[in-house]
C-alpha cells in the first residue's frame, strides 16, 4: 500500500477499490503509533491518488474508533466524535481514520470522485489474527488450550460482534448502490455483549475448563490507556438504502471461529 508504483499498477488493472488494507488492532496501535499513522494516513492518500488517476469507484473502510468516547448507543452516523488527548495512541488511530474519511469525502466533492465510507464495528470471524489483540481469537485460543482467559479491566466493557461474511455482503452491496457514493455508512451488529460475558460464552461453547482472569488496563496495554465502555451501532442507514441487516449471531461466530482453532490445533499436533 505504500508503494505507490504498485498501488498504481493493482488499480491500473482493477474495475473498483476496495481499500482494506491498515494498520489495526488496539495493541498493535498501542506498540507501534509511528507505522500506524504513516500505514493509514500514506496509505489512505496513495490509493486515493490512484483512484482518482484511474477514475475508480473507491470504498475506503474505515472504524467505529471514529467515535471515541462516545458511550452513546446506538451511534449513528452523524454522532460526536468524543477523544481524549492526542498524546494517548488509541486517539491517535482514530484521528488517523478520521483523515481517511476525510479524504475520501474531499476527493468526492472537489474532484468528483465516486467514493464511498464504511464505519465497521468489531468485525471478526474466521482467519482473524490473534496477534493485533483481538479479542475472539485470543480468548478462543485459550478456551482452547486450556489456559486462563484475559479479560481487561471489569469487563464490563460491550461490544457488538459483526461476522466477516455479513461486512463482506454489507460492502458488495453499497458498492453495487449508486445511492451510496459520497456517503458514510456504519456497518455493525446490534447484539451487544459485555467482554466478561463473552469469556463465559466462549468457555461454555468450548466445554472448556479454564478460568477467566481479570488483567488491568495498564499491564495489558500501557499506563493511561483509555478503552470504550460502549460501543454499538445504529445501522438504520444502511438498511434503509440497500436492506442489510446481520444474518449471523454471536454463536454462529464463535462457532465458526472454534471450529477453525480446532482444525488448526489439530493440524498443528499431526505435523
Ligand atoms: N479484550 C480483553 N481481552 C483480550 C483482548 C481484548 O478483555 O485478550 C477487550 C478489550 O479491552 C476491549 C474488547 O475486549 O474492551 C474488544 O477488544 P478488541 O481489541 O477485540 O476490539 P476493540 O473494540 O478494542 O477495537
């Protein structure tokens, strides 16, 4: 993504932008703020540069970390942004975000652009790395292997969990809307659950033995650290403009994503 001669050269080729691609994961954020912004921010303007010489329809993805501090639920589109001190990384990446939309909204308006937004909220599933942080694949890998699972701080923190295949619907489908361009859509499920009830959730569908352990937010990320109480999505807009509405739960997510830790564990002890 930032190497501008093969961005060029991949758009060159291709009928419309998907831009995906970013530094994410709260941990990962955390330990290396540099790379993050230079990926988001550089990255962000090399494709969009290229969109634009190509005249490429652009769908730029961007985060429910826009929103910041805003506990209120459900966030719709047009919800404050409330952040902490730019000091702290995580408002960091959310600011870095923020210029990605930006971007993609300039590039609309002063030089016609069909470019669309995607706000997507906790989107997880199968083939997600545990390595950014994320929470479902690393408590999975627990359950799994009999350790204790990490929760951060109370966990009375909530999310609402999106599977992959229900975003991946939600993106083909604004792409294939000429209503969409120029607009902001979030991308989200509506099934809120708090972090401590997930782990329960996960030990139970893993008929695992291990215990949950409580690990402060300053161990866990760094000291100062901020996190979201709250964070749920109104997806009104989106379903209004082209019908789309998850078809998958919370259990048919953890289902998915144990059955693909298993089938890895159990390949890892064959070889
Ligand atoms: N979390 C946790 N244990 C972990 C990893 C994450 O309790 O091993 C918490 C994290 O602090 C946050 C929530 O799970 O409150 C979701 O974290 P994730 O990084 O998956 O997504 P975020 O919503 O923070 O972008």
């Amino acid at each position: 993504m930032l190497d501008e001669l093969a961005v060029d050269e991949a758009v060159r080729q291709c009928d419309v932008v998907i831009h995906l691609a970013a530094a994410v994961g709260v941990k990962l954020i955390v330990e290396q703020p540099l790379y993050s912004l230079t990926t988001n921010i550089r990255g962000a303007i090399s494709v969009l540069q290229a969109a634009h010489r190509y005249r490429r329809k652009v769908l730029v993805t961007s985060t429910s970390e826009i929103y910041g501090k805003n506990g209120a639920g459900p966030l719709s589109e047009t919800a404050d942004r409330i952040l902490g001190s730019p000091a702290v990384s995580r408002w960091a990446y959310s600011t870095s975000k923020a210029v990605d939309e930006i971007l993609a909204y300039a590039y609309h308006r002063e030089r016609d652009l069909p470019t669309i937004v995607v706000r997507l909220f906790n989107t997880v599933g199968p083939r997600q790395s545990p390595a950014y942080g994320m929470v479902i694949p690393r408590l999975v890998r627990q359950a799994l292997a009999g350790e204790d699972l990490t929760v951060y701080g109370d966990g009375s923190q909530t999310r609402c969990f999106c599977h992959v295949s229900d975003a991946v619907e939600a993106l083909i489908g604004l792409l294939d809307e000429p209503r969409a361009e120029g607009d902001v859509f979030n991308v989200g499920s509506s099934e809120e659950i708090s972090i401590g009830e997930l782990a329960s959730r996960i030990i139970e569908r893993t008929e695992s033995s291990s215990r949950i352990v409580h690990v402060p937010y300053d161990v866990a990320y760094e000291s100062g650290f901020e996190d979201m109480a709250r964070r749920v999505p109104d997806t009104t807009k989106i379903n209004q403009l082209i019908g789309w509405t998850p078809k998958r739960n919370l259990d048919d997510i953890l289902d998915d994503v144990i059955a693909e830790v298993r089938a890895e564990q159990a390949g890892d002890a064959t070889r």
